[in-house]
C-alpha cells in the first residue's frame, strides 16, 4: 500500500481557501470531518472527503489543513493503517496518547493570531461546533461556516450522490409498524413538551418508516430526513423511489389515512429551508428536538431559545431496545452466519494447511460467498477484516493487492467480518492458527480469551452503564502489562447500522444511556503486537435478566447471551492458564454452537461442516 | 434522634424571600447548597446553613425552599440519616436513584412561569450557577445572586467565624518548600499563558503555604484566599494569628527577599475588591486561572474573557502526588493508626464480651483515647462512625444519644474512624463480630472483602482514570445481586482534607484526573441491609509502580500498597468463597501487619494488643 501522493491537492485546496469565490475572507484553516450531513460513521464515495484530501480510507479521522500544515486525528485502531496511507505532507496525531494536542489546541498553537477557521456547516456536528468555535475564540481565532464544501470545489471526479430503491419490512421483521413507532415518538414529544421532531440520523429515518436501502455500502440506510411534528410527517428523500408501488403501499402513500398519519414527501435538499420555516413558525415556550449531533447547519435553522437538544433521540433510545420479533431474527441470521463461517474455517483448514494458496482477499471472498448462500442475505455489515501475521495488528485492516499476504501454517490469522441478512445483522471475528500456536501467541489469546468471558458471564444490576464493565475485558491483559487501544463493544442494529448507540462498552466515557434488557452489543477484547500479530475475539451478545441469588433493592440484575455460535479455537487456548469456572463457560458455548449450528448443519446438508464443528467443540478439560 | 422542627424557620424565609431588605424582586425559590464559599465539604458551624435550615447535617446535601415546598437532594450514604432528622415539611430526593428528578427538572416542575430563583453568589460554584442558570432560563426562570445569604438573616444565634492560631509545616514534613510550589505554580501558569492564579479552596491555599490551622473541624485549614501573579504574592486572611513570630518567620514577612516571593498579607474580605481590581487592570489576551468550582462571585469578578477555568487546579493536581517526604509521612501515620486500633479491638473484645457495657458513643471516644496517646496526633479527620446492628446501614452515621445502641455479641460493629497526625491522615474502615456471625453475615462480608482486595491487588496501565477500577469492587457482589450505592474511594491528603481530588475510584464518572504514582485513594467497598447491618472494609492505598511480565507500549503498570496495616476479622471471612490468590492476599497482608504493627506495638511496650494483634493474624488456610 504506497500513501497518495496530496502536494498538488493541497496546493488547490490552499489555493480555493483563500479564494473570494467560496469564502467571504480567506480561511487560515480548513477542517474536513470524517462524516456526512447526517454524521454516519460509514459514507457514501461521494462524502469520502478526507479520504480524498489525504489518502487515509479508515472509518474515523479529522483533517486539519492550514497554510503550513496537513493534519490527521484518528484512534488507535487507526495509527498503522494512517501512517501507511498518507504521504509526508501529512502529520499523524494519534488520538487517545498523553502527549497528542487536540485539534483546538494544535490550531491554537499553529495559527497566526486571529486566524479564521473554516468548516462545511453541514458536516459538523452542532456540539463539536460549539466546542471547536468556544476555545478557538477564546485564543483570538473565529470558527466560521463555508457553505460550500472546499473539498468538493477542488475534487473534479468526485461520485454523484447514490439514490438506490429500498426495500420495505413488514411487521414479521420490525415487530411494530411505523405507525406505531411514530405514536411512540410523538408520546415521548409530548412528555418532553416538544412539539417538533427532527429525524438527521439515516439509521433513525430507515428505523422510523420500516424501510432500508443501500445508499451506503454496508449500512441498509438511505439518504434522508424527516420533521415529525404532533400532526404533520414530512419525509425529505429523492429519486423515483417514492414511485414503487410496494413503497407506497407500506406508506400507505394512497390510502385515506388520518391526517396525523398522512406522509408529505418533499425533495431531500429542502430540508434546511423546510426547518427554517418551522423555526420561523414558532410560538414562545414552543420547542423542536434535534440530536446535539444534527449538523451545525440543521440547529441553527432553530433559534437557540427553542431548540431541545440530547445526545441521544427517543428513536435511538427505542431502536436500541430490540423487541421479540427482532430477537428472533438477530437470532436466526447468526445462526445462518455461524453456517457460514463453519463452511469458510472447514474449507481453510482443507486449502491453507497442504497448498498454501489462500491469499487475505480469497479467504475473505470465501467468506463472503459462504455466507451469500445463505437465506435473506443482503450484504456484508462492514468491509471484511482478513489479516494473516503482521496485517492482524493492523486493527481495522482491509485485505488489498499491495498488502494482501498468503495464509500460512506458521501465522495467526484474524477474521473480523458479518453481513447484513433481512432479519438481522452480524459482526464476528475469530482469531485461527493453521499450524502450531506459539506459547506466547497461546497465552496472550487466553488473556483475550479471560477477558471476553469476563464481559460476557459478567452479572451486573439493572441501570448499569456499559461502560463500568470494559475494565472486566483488560484485567487478565493488564495483570500481565498488556493492553489494547480500542473500546470492547458497540452497540449492534437489527438488519440495521452495525455499529449503533446509544450503549457500548469502553474505557472512553462517552454518555452511554444504561443497558436495558433486548440491547445487542459486541464483545470484542483484543490484544495486538505491531509487526507481528493481532489477537481479537468477537461474539455480539443480547443483554438478558439475569438468576441472582439475592436481589439488592429489587432492582433486578442482568447479563449477557451470546447470539454468536461459532467455536473459538481451542488450539489457541493454555488451558492451565483458565479458572474451572472459564473453562467451563467455554465448554457450554461449545456445547450449545454443537446443539443449534450443528442442528442448523444437519438440515442444511453440510456434513463436511458439521464434522469440522463436532472436532472444533470439543471439550476442553483442566488438570487442577 | 427526632427531626428538627422546622415550620417556624421555613415561615422566616419565606417572609425574607420575599422581602425588599434583601431581595430586588421577591424570589419564589430559595437554593441552600452544602458548602462555604470556599466549596469546602467539611464547614464551620457558621456555615452549616443547610443543617440550620432543615436538621439534617450529613456532609452533602442541596435544600431548595419554594414557597409551597421544601426539598432536600443528598445521595446513597444519607437516605436514612436526611429521612430520620427532617421533618414533614421537607420531601427528601434521593440522588442516583432511577426516579428522583434533578434539582433543575423539579424547580421548573413545581414553579409558576416567569420564576426567580435565589442563591448567595459566595456559595454557589460557577459551574453549578451556569447549569442551573441555563435549566432554569431555557424553562423561562431566572437564577438571581441575592448578595445577603437569607439563611444568615433569619439565624439569630450563628456562631462567628472561626479564627484559630495557624501550624507551620518545616521541609521534613512537606518535602517541599512553599518558595518551590509557588515557583513550580508558576511555572505552570507560564505554560498556560496565564498572569494571575486565583486560590480558592482551603486545602490548596494551607498547601501552598506548608500552613495548616483548625477552623474546620476534622480538616486542618484556615480561612484564606490567595491571589499568585508572576511577580506577587497576595494571601488574604484575617485575625491576629499573622503575628506569631513562628508564622512569620516561616513566610520570611520580616526578611529582606526577592520581590516576586515578598508575600503581601491583606484581610480575608477584601479577595473580592482585589480580584475586581485585577479584573479591571487586564490587557487583551492577559488571563486568570481559577477552578470552575470557584464561588461565582469570584468568577463573575474576572470579566468572561479574560477567565482561565479547569476542573482541577494545578494546585490539585500537584498536591495529590505525594513527595517521598509526604508518603513517609503518611506510612508513620498509619503505624501509629494501626496501633490505637489494635488496642481498641483488644479492649473492646475484653469489654463487650463479658460485660455489655459499651455503647457506639464509649467505644469512638475510647478510639479517640487511644488515637491521641500517639506522637504528633492534632484530632480525628471525620466523625467517628461507630454503629452496630441497625445503624451499620446508615452509611455515614454519627452516634448521637438518641440512636446510641450498645455493642453486643449478636450484631456486627463496624467502625470508620481517622484521624490526623501532623505526619499523615488516615481513614480506615473495620467490620467486626464479637460473637458467631451468622453464615449470611460471612457470605456478605466476602463478598466485600472479595471486591476490597479486587482493587487493592489491580494492575493497570499507566495513565487509568480510578473511575475504571470501581466494578473491580463491585464483581463479587454483583454475582449474587447485591451492590452498595456509594463510590469505592477518595483521594486522602496528606495531614490535609480526608477527602481531596482529582482522583477517586467510583462508578459515578466525574472528570477524575488519571491515577499516577505516589496518589493515595481510599479502597473502601460496602454492602448495608436497611435495619439489619453494614459491612465496610476500608484501607488507604499508596499508588506504587508494578512489576509485570510484559510492558505494552512501554507505557509501564501500576498497583496499589496498602497504608493501613489493621487486621481484617478473618472470623467474618466464608474462606470457601475465596480464590486461592485472595487467600494469598488476605495472608500477605496480615503477615506484614504483624511485622510492622508487631514491632511498634512491641516499642511502644504494648504487650496485651500484641497478642491480640498476633491472634487475628493467623494465617487462612483453603482445602481446595
């Protein structure tokens, strides 16, 4: 993988940000966030703005460009993939190290005294906004907005704005109809005494209406907006798609409906004109909801004193909380992924160990084949991560031609990857050695190991933040000196976004809402040695009541169940190393992947598989 | 203990909330928060305003008068004591509790539109006054200073302020000489850019100075404010107590020094017209640091944008790392600690066992006996909690005659007791039986004692926020579904503030500041049946370096050692429940009890607690 070569980009971009053509006074900064006008973790090619500017393709980074400097922040999962992907021009600022300045207190130190800063209004959130322009003013400088994004005025090629047909779910799949969900939404409005919604998030308008799309590679979501107010639904979405008649019909587009459910669909681009109108409308004491993370453009559209700003919307609260229906298809789609997987380790074994021929990009096309065969299948959730060796340590590695290496006996081999069925989502990954583990690979794996158990039987009474359990994964790391620098889980959508909040399991203390009963979240310890290897173990978990002997102020407790059956390579394990009551949580994981996949084998005839899963779920026995 | 009446006062504010002798317009609520105007958690009776108004005096607690209603917010360790000593007139809210609203969500519920709400600017933090003001303003109320404190109004009997004689503090103590922490303060102010340091709190200001003095109960400070430029020195203080010859000669008031360390000594109430003078006297870019926790008074003083705030000064900070001077200190302290309780123990089995005789109140006081007869003892750093039975649930119970209940043989004792030496503070928790404790009893204190040594024996990685280990404490309670609602641990000073930031391990995520070398916490996990019985073991920890196998990143480990070296009732430990490695732990430490508080004991000729010292330290043994 060569970096991207950015001199003359920047030497354009440089150029457009100072030019009376775009901004009103030449910007002595320039900051292209790594999101889209409704702050997606995952975008569209024709948002990928910093990816262009700078070469670095991973999911989370901010660039910061001024006269004398290029800038990039990104997290730990990041730092290999970054320095590999820029050229020199750009300087790495590793987010989550003692000694890395934040963006505001590098432009601080960088700018000449009052310098402008300037960003796309419509792809910074509100809250970073206010965060960014309060300590840039207080050193002299002034965050100001470029309405017309600088990055687009330089990228000549730049994609057009996909606009794919979507796809609609009846209440078999989503448990609850639209409706339903709006009356909720709107019951929720009336507590908080607010008497408009405004749906940003693409995960929360596709959740909202039953619908999906593809827009977005990976995420089944679609470009679009909505105001719910008390009697009113405006849905802003482009393209002939309102035309398919299964569309209309699920929106009951042509029905004679009551009017507080009748559904105005306006073009995607007057959203902001659309919230102006609404914000122009408003009586005194009348207030509108919008995620502190809508973009700075949408907030401002509201006067300050009647906006209703939360980190997280009721739509993100509920879509959180998976109902029965939704179970039981998060459920059914991992059992089918575990068919999968079963196939693609069974066929690796076959091909690796005696020819030597599978390459990073084969095993994860393999992958992707085994489960396409599968029933409901969509797409894969995320680009798959297939790593051998030293590309392990790579966090968020994705296999191309100038990195692809060949499997071998003689490396670990990391397999992070899922797909997107119609009734649910997957997110696994399996850490494999083909030939003989190492001792140390075998005992730094068991920490891993002793760590996600540890998430995974933890116990923990109700209104507990996930975040108090992501010391429980490190611990066994950490009474050795070892560590990694990522959080432990996120929170999993139903055939939705695979990462999703508003919970999640991290050492960052970001405002996690407590874990309730029906969330789905990853559970995913690693461990990672740059230029070796890379150790991660993955199983996406439903947070469950749990039995308790006593039960403390009646406040119930809870824990989690593995939605993810497929074996962990007990090869990989030094059993002397595990407690008795480890060892036997692995051995009932095993017990109940043989009882449910090895079932699911069985009826989908595939008996070469299902004697791989018999030989992998072996019992594991401990000498005291 | 009956509830204080207070009809009578509650009618007196009102008139006064409403009067235009003190206010400009009426105000239709009234906020009383805890603290003085130094934020101080421990105060001087002349500002135990809260206690006045409502009866209940625990050490945390906001009251919130309206003219209809008034409300008391405390958290977890006062539920029972706020319920028992106020009366009808107030509604207690439990803090931490699913349903109990915010003091901002309950003023905008119960007051009439277009509210004012009261403070005295002295005493509310201006980060409290900015989130309250916005609540209240966004709901169409308004925050008012009132500049009399109304409380004070209608007090007719408060005591004066406190004005004691001042302890100086030479090297051998404090490591330090106040000249260098002046200097390395403003070394630090160089590095922000800032001009002027504002000192507020008390135990940043008797740090600074290696001063300490007696104005508040149980925290050796004085009443003081200090205003550091790069070239003064400003302390404001009052009485005649900078007249000792000793104080001045320790501050070199009297000798010929260097301009910028000459100390100008100005009375305590004029830092408000100084500091606006400072205020006035700014040029553009010139600022001054205060904490956010400053009244906001002072704040308001510093013209917005001139004003430098943090969470923690660098006075905090500083002050939290103890010097090798200060830790030995602090081991001295804890030696002689240990001893006083030995003989407590000794005496009481001798007392209670046979004779029945002892109550809470003679078993504190005869803790205090023994405390004082060791070197350098000034007074407790708390109020003794000595509570047995019932009152063991109240989790910061004071023994008073009315609830006083006589130790037996039937109930467990707990005892949370400290004291301050002119070496060190200490603060220790024991949970005893002087009986046969039921197996329940056993399996409770296990647990806790499975959560204490969890944190005690942690190894983590340099750089960890405390907040991070609290589920440590928590795990083996959980398990069974019990908890306790109180956070595990508190910074402790070092003959200073029993309680002092920025560190802390708790479950409630305030910006704690990450965990160093050289910081001593409190590891103090519980677990309290209302009406039955407490169980807390307590230790103060020294943070040490660790020995690991590995070093991720070179980032290097840390553990803890523990201060307090007191034996931990080992009848009270289910040794069944305990791993093999918190046998060990249990046996380790009670084996360097021996040695060191053996050998102490054996000097100080105490022969009787030796043995006794000798018997509870017999080591545990397991039958796997």
């Amino acid at each position: 993988m060569s970096p991207k070569i950015t001199t003359e980009l920047l030497k354009q971009l440089r150029q457009v940000m100072k030019s009376p053509k775009y901004v009103q006074e030449p910007v002595q900064a320039y900051i292209v966030p790594s999101g889209d006008a409704h702050q997606s973790e995952y975008i569209a090619p024709c948002d990928c703005r910093r990816a262009f500017i700078s070469g670095f393709d991973g999911s989370a980074g901010t660039a910061i460009i001024t006269e004398q400097h290029a800038a990039m922040w990104t997290d730990g999962r990041y730092f290999l993939q970054a320095a590999h992907q820029m050229d020199n021009n750009w300087t790495l600022m590793k987010m989550g190290l003692k000694d890395t300045p934040t963006q505001e207190d590098w432009l601080v130190s960088v700018l000449p005294e009052g310098s402008k800063v300037g960003v796309d209004p419509f792809i910074i959130p509100a809250d970073q906004w206010k965060r960014m322009s309060k300590a840039l003013r207080s050193a002299g400088h002034d965050l100001v907005p470029v309405q017309e994004n600088l990055i687009d005025t330089i990228w000549t090629d730049c994609p057009q704005r996909p606009c794919k047909p979507l796809i609609t779910l009846d209440l078999s799949y989503t448990g609850v109809s639209w409706r339903d969900k709006i009356a909720a939404l709107r019951s929720k409005m009336a507590e908080r005494k607010v008497l408009w919604f405004v749906v940003t998030a693409l995960d929360e308008v596709a959740w909202l209406f039953n619908l999906r799309g593809s827009d977005v590679e990976y995420n089944p979501v679609f470009f679009a907006y909505a105001i719910i107010g008390m009697n009113t639904i405006r849905l802003f979405i482009d393209g002939d798609r309102m035309m398919d008649p299964a569309v209309r019909e699920h929106l009951q587009l042509d029905s004679t409906l009551e009017p507080e459910f009748k559904i105005q669909v306006l073009p995607y681009g007057s959203i902001l004109s659309e919230l102006q109108a609404v914000g122009a409308g408003l009586s005194p004491k009348e207030k509108v909801w919008l995620s502190d993370k809508a973009s700075y453009a949408l907030t401002e559209a509201i006067p300050k004193a009647f906006r209703y700003l939360t980190p997280y919307t009721p739509i993100c609260i509920a879509k959180a909380v998976k109902n029965s229906s939704e179970t039981e298809g998060m459920r059914r789609a991992h059992i089918k992924d575990a068919v999968a997987l079963c196939e693609l380790f069974n066929w690796l074994e076959k091909e690796v160990v005696p020819k030597g021929t599978v390459t990073e990009i084969i095993a994860a096309d393999k992958a992707e084949e085994f489960r396409s065969q599968q029933k409901d299948f969509v797409e894969l959730s995320f680009a798959t991560i297939s790593s051998t060796g030293p590309n392990g340590a790579i966090i968020h590695y994705k296999p191309v031609p100038e990195t692809n290496r060949t499997l071998s006996v003689n490396e670990i081999y990391l397999l992070d990857s899922g797909a997107q069925y119609k009734d649910g989502t997957t997110d696994v990954t399996r850490t494999m050695h083909f030939g003989t583990p190492s001792a140390y690979e075998k005992e730094c794996f068991t920490y891993v190991l002793k760590g996600h158990i540890a998430v995974s039987a933890a116990i923990f009474p109700n209104g507990t933040k996930g975040h108090l359990l992501d010391s429980f994964a490190r611990s066994a790391l950490w009474d050795c000196g070892l560590d990694y620098l990522h959080g432990t889980g996120h929170g999993v959508g139903s055939f939705l976004n695979v990462h999703e909040g508003p919970c999640g399991i991290s050492y960052k203390t970001f405002a996690d809402e407590p874990l309730e009963a029906g969330m789905i979240v990853s559970d995913e310890p690693g461990y990672y040695e740059d230029g070796s290897f890379g150790i991660r173990i993955e199983n996406v978990v439903l947070v469950i009541p749990a039995e308790t002997k006593y039960n403390f102020k009646n406040r119930g407790s809870l824990t989690f169940e593995p939605l993810t059956l497929v074996p962990i390579q007990t090869k990989m394990i030094d059993v002397d190393l595990l407690t008795q009551k480890e060892c036997n949580w692995v051995n009932d994981y095993h017990q109940k992947c043989r009882e449910v996949i090895g079932a699911e084998l069985e009826r989908q005839g595939r008996h070469e598989a299902l004697r791989w899963l018999i030989r992998e779920t072996e019992p594991l026995s401990r000498v005291e």
